[in-house]
C-alpha cells in the first residue's frame, strides 16, 4: 500500500489528502510557483553562460584588433 503525501509546513507534518480543497489549492500555488522559480533559474544560467561565451569572444575580436 502507498504511503499517503505529507508536507512539513513550520515543522508539523500534514496528510495532503486531509487538507482542505483551498489548501491544497494554495499547496498547488507554491508547487507552481517553485517551478516557474526552477525554470527562471536555468533560464538565467543559460544567458549567464551564453553572456561569458560572447564576452570571451568580444575579447579574442579586441585581440585581434590589436595586432
């Protein structure tokens, strides 16, 4: 038999299935916005590599230049 979901909320344990239907609305709130913060963090860490990509090559251009 599968253990039934619990969450931890300001250290007490509580039954998913025991919440209320506006509780587990606000539970699906946080879940959501937990992962729109995960994908806004991957976003960024692809800009932040692309933007050291580009200013490497901004830098061998200026190189370049020089001699």
């Amino acid at each position: 038999m599968a253990e039934n979901e619990t969450i931890k909320i300001d250290g007490t344990e509580y039954n998913v299935d025991d919440l209320s239907d506006q509780a587990k609305a606000q539970l699906a709130n946080i879940r959501f916005c937990d992962e729109q913060l995960i994908q806004l963090h991957n976003e960024w860490a692809v800009a932040d590599t692309a933007r050291i990509g580009y200013s490497n090559a901004l830098k061998g251009e200026l190189t370049k230049a020089k001699a």
